[in-house]
C-alpha cells in the first residue's frame, strides 16, 4: 500500500538556506572532524593494500624488489592523480548547494540538462546501489584485517579472528540506534593518533632502505605496467586499493566544507599514508617473508598488541562512516523518488544529518555478517572489494563531464579533455577489478544489481502509478468551481488534503465527498514537492494560494536531504496567514491498495516487486511527522 503523495521534483532553483552552516565551527575543529570522518575509510587500507597487491605483481611467489618499487609507485601516483586531482582539487568545487555525494551530483546535473535528464537519473541509480555494495565489504574488510594482526603475537589467536570480529560488529551495528554524536567527538582525535602512528613507523625502515624513495618517480609505475603484462593489469585491481574511500572525500562535503577536507588531505593524510606504504614497501624489499603482513611488521613485539587495538578503533570508525553514509544516501533516494518511504530516526536534536534507518541498519549486518562468515580473512575479501567503488568513480567522471559542461559552461571540448585522462584511469581500473569476479567479485555486483532493480522498479512503477492516477482525476479548478456553486452540507473545521498532483482533485477528497455527502468550512490541498537542492530556505518552504472562499492550494518543499516535518512547516504557513488550529484540522490520506492489471507497463515479476516494495513503505503519516489523531485514511483499490 501505498500513500498518494509523492517526491515530485520542483523545477525552479533554491536556496539551500546553507551557505553559513560551517561558520560557527572553528577551521581547526571543522579539519580535525573530517580527518576523522571523511579518512577512516582510505586511512585504514595500509593494512591490507600493499600486502594484496604485491602478492598479486609476485603471483604468489617470492616478491622482487623491482615489483615491490612498481606497486609502490603505482600506489603513491594513484593517490596523487585520482584522490588529490580528481576529487581534492576538481569535484570537491562541483557542489550541489554546498553538498556532494552521487546523489547530489546527479540532482544537479539532472537540473542542468534539458535532454537526456533519464540517463543522468540512471547513472545516479547505479552509482547510488553501488555505494551500498561498499557499505557492505568495507566494514567486513576493514574489521577483519585489524583483528588479523593479533595472529602475528601467537598462531594460538588465530581460531578467535573471525568470533572477534564478528562481536565487534554485532556491537557496532547495535549501538547505532543510540547515534554517533558523542562517540563521533573521539573519531577526529583517534583518526589524527592513527595518521601520525602509522607515518612515524614507517621512518625506521625507509631510513635503512632510502633507496624505496625512488618509487615516488611515475616511471617506476610506467615500466612495470609495460614489462609485466596481463600480471601488471591484475595488480591494477589490488592497487585500487589504496584508494577506496576517496568517494566519502566528496560525499561528505556538506558536513565540513571545501577547505577543511582539503587541508586535511594534503596536509596530514597523504604524506602519511605515502609514508606508511614507502615504509612497508622498504620491509618487504628487505625481507620478502615480511609480506605475510608488513603492516603489523613495521612495528616491535612490544607494540603489536596496542597497534591491533588502535587498528580496530580506525577500522570501526571507518565502517561507522560508511553506515552513516549509507543512511544519508537512504534518505536521499526516498526524497528523490528512487526507494519507498522507510522509517528514519533522528538520533541528535542539534544535527539534522545524524539519522538513524532501522531497516538499512538490519539488512546491512545481516550482509556483513554473511560476508565475514563467507570469506573469513580479508585476503579472501579483498576480492571482493574494488569493483563497487570502482563502478561509482566511473559514474561520478561521467556526470562530472556534464556539470562542468553545462553548470560550469565550459565548451564540450574543453570539459572532455579535463575529465577523460580521469575516466580513462578509472575505466582502467574498473576492468582490471572485473578480473576478480569469480573470486568475490561477485559479490558486490549482484548487491548492487538487486538494489538498482529495487530503485528502477520504484521509479518506473510510481511513474506509471501517477500517469494512471492522473487520467482517472477530476480537475481541481472544475471541482472547486462546482463545490462553490452548489455546496454539500458544511461542518466545523479544517480539512487538509495530501496531493502529489495539485491540478487534480484528491482522490481522498472525491471519496470523502461521495460517501459522506459533507465538507469542510474550510478545505486545503497540501502538495509535498523534492527540491533538486539539498535544503530549502524556511522562507521559501512553503506556498500558499487562494483559489476559492473555502478552498486553498499550499505547496510545501523539501530539499533531498531534509526530512519532512508537516507541522513544523505549517507553523510557518501560519505566520503567512494561513490560520488553523492543529486541533480542529484532519489530514485526508488516500491510502492505495495495489493490484497486478492485465496489460501493466512493466514485466508482471516486476509489477509484484513494486505491489510489494509499497505495502513495505512506511506510513505516510510517520513520515511526514503528522500527529496521527488526526488522520483519517480513505482505500481505494488501484490496478497497475
């Protein structure tokens, strides 16, 4: 069942209401958050990417110190030509009102093209299913290979790796009802630890071995691509690695700002992630057997133990922002027309963004759970990881091109030359990942392809839904015109009635009128619309127009990362002159009861994904946040 209100886009441009958010927070305390949000994910992949990607250069033999040099560099100018240029120093200036993310691109480069608007909707559909796939492997990923160092103090630890992570993920996902506003004031502090740690260790064996530092020339990667063949185009895959995170740099932009991120990229995240990978790489040229794990191998006997807990504490907090992540896209999709309406709880009374998604929440450990307990070590479960994150970075190139082209207005010519040598990389790195399919890789893939099948069928079959609403309504002008001539009998109060199409009359009003014969003295068509902005302005939240004595039209708007509270925006209607009291108003909801019809728009296996995605919808009533003593819902059967 479903609720005949939905997210319609609006055409016209807003204001965003947001531009000042960051400027009651300090820059220092705005870089330390985001070092601690934006990098758990990047920040942690020195546990296991270097080890996986010098196992693959060396196919499974002893590794050379030409190959160790090779992957380094490949390594280091990854970093440097996908997450400083590209993302850094390019996307992050392509904001959506001050946000980022898929989601948000594709929102404002939908707005910007007057064709093909369709296919920039369905590149946004596989970058967002995608990203879920990364919500999935990251935490099992990263969780797992901190727990693994503990193998290196006795073999006798090695039967409680895969108990012991998943208990700390069990507790991690369990907490998440709680919020993350007082454990995410540790994050920062515990992320810069992490940084300098891992960038101090490493000095001791770059010093022994300085002669690792040629790796930072480009041509050390060049030649061990050209020398090492079909080998080298599968070591591109575990190189990526090293870079699997760098989405959440853009995604997160509306939570710290341009600079803030920036700073703390190129200030204090590269130079120690370049170190830390230069000092593994020096072991392993020293030692090829430190390769089992260099990671963990860089530090003495004395601090392993203290290493692993600190390791487990980088790696929690990067599943953390991954799970939040995933939220956020949540609610993005719902307001954007791509998934039915979920329950959302908002777990912090100062954030908006802190939100809280029980079904995510459960359907993400069940998938985690799953994957710990398939792969059982993260050298299996790197596999898996790459492909997702990979697919994502194609489609942000993608709709890159077309912001750049037509909201920054760069001629054709001029936007394809800045972003192809970027998507040309990331199409290269996608196929070599596609090498690991049968390994894991799998995995993702078939998560992302459910989850796209999920938002299609939503969007196609509320789509056709609307269209066959639309030919059954009555119009509203017709209507009101009628009503005002020869109005029915007419009781206290104010009735509002929830719309997604205000040319036409409610179904809930035609209902109310045939069955109870009465009306309202005074009757109100809501519309609900989706703003292609991240916020809205309280003063452009809501329209009100008067189309007859007793009938009025108020239009209320919503950007895609809010979440709609009626009541609080009709107090603003309030003040516009619209005067109601809450307690002598009923809001009027058509509740729809959907039935396969003979000849649908869509395959029947289809038809029944959507029949069922919408009797698992969420109340509308919930949603919205209207108090429901003072709902009435109308059923009405509904064929599609």
């Amino acid at each position: 069942m479903t609720v005949d209100v939905a997210a319609t886009p609006a055409e016209a441009p807003a204001t965003n209401g947001h531009g000042n958010a960051h400027s009651t927070a300090s820059f220092a305390a705005l870089t330390l958050g985001s070092i601690g949000v934006v990098y758990g994910d990047i920040g942690t992949s020195p546990l296991y990417a270097l080890r996986e990607a010098v196992m693959a250069a060396s196919s499974g033999g002893e590794p050379a110190p030409h190959a160790v040099m090779g992957v380094i560099s490949l390594i280091l100018w990854a970093l440097i030509v996908v997450v400083t240029l590209k993302y850094v120093v390019i996307l992050l200036r392509a904001d959506n009102h001050g946000e980022g993310g898929t989601l948000a691109l594709m929102a404002l480069a939908q707005r910007a093209v007057t064709r093909g608007a369709s296919v920039i909707v369905l590149l946004g559909i596989i970058s967002g299913a995608l990203f879920y796939g990364d919500a999935v492997i990251t935490p099992a990923l990263s969780v797992l290979s901190a727990i693994e160092g503990i193998k290196l103090v006795t073999a006798a630890f090695d039967p409680y790796v895969v108990p012991l992570t998943v208990i700390i993920l069990v507790m991690l996902f369990a907490v998440q009802v709680r919020g993350t506003a007082k454990v995410a004031a540790f994050f920062g502090p515990i992320m810069l630890i992490w940084f300098l740690v891992i960038g101090i260790a490493a000095l001791p064996p770059i010093l022994r071995h300085p002669e690792v530092l040629w790796a930072i020339n480009p041509m050390k990667a060049v030649t061990f691509m050209l020398h090492h063949g079909i080998i080298g185009f599968i070591t591109l895959g575990a190189v990526f690695l090293a870079v699997t995170g760098a989405e959440a740099l853009y995604a997160d932009l509306g939570h710290f700002g341009k600079r803030p991120i920036q700073t703390a990229w190129l200030f204090i995240v590269l130079p120690s992630l370049a170190l830390n990978y230069l000092g593994q790489g020096a072991l392993v040229i020293a030692d090829a057997k430190a390769i089992e794990n260099p990671f963990f191998l860089m530090f003495p006997d004395w601090a392993l133990i203290p290493m692993v807990a600190l390791a487990t504490m980088a790696t929690v907090i990067a599943s953390q922002a991954v799970i939040t992540g995933a939220y956020s896209l949540t609610r993005q999709a719902i307001q954007l027309g791509l998934l039915p309406r979920f329950e959302i709880r908002h777990t912090s009374e100062a954030h908006s963004g802190q939100i809280y998604i029980p079904r995510i929440n459960k359907l993400l450990l069940i998938s985690v759970m799953l994957l710990v307990l398939m792969f059982k070590s993260s050298s299996a479960l790197a596999s898996a990881y790459g492909i997702s994150v990979t697919g994502t970075m194609v489609v942000t190139a993608m709709m890159g091109f077309v912001v750049i082209w037509k909201v920054w207005r760069w001629s054709p010519f001029a936007a394809a030359a800045l972003i192809a040598p970027f998507l040309f990389l990331d199409l290269t790195f996608l196929a070599a990942n596609l090498l690991k399919v049968l390994e894991g890789g799998w995995v993702p893939l078939a998560l992302g392809g459910f989850v796209m099948t999920l938002m299609y069928t939503w969007r196609r079959g509320s789509r056709l839904l609307f269209d066959k609403s639309r030919k059954l309504e009555f119009p509203l002008a017709d209507l009101v015109a009628m009503l005002e001539k020869r109005p029915p009998q007419r009781v206290a109060g104010t009735a509002v009635f929830l719309t997604s199409d205000p040319l036409s009359a409610p179904t809930a009003l035609m209902h109310s009128l045939k069955h109870y014969k009465v009306l309202h003295e005074k009757n109100v068509i809501l519309t609900i619309e989706t703003a292609p902005t991240p916020r809205i302005d309280p003063s452009e939240r809501v329209r009100l127009e008067q189309i007859s004595p007793t009938f009025s039209k108020v239009t209320l708007r919503f950007g895609f990362m809010e979440s709609p509270n009626v009541p609080r925006a009709l107090a603003i209607a309030r003040k516009l002159g619209w005067q109601f009291d809450i307690m002598s108003t009923s809001f009027f909801l058509s509740r729809r009861a959907l039935k396969p019809a003979a000849h649908s728009g869509m395959p029947r296996w289809q038809d029944h994904l959507f029949i069922s995605m919408s009797r698992s919808a969420n109340d509308a009533t919930d949603y919205f946040q209207i108090p429901s003593g003072r709902v009435v819902e109308v059923g009405t059967q509904v064929t599609i």
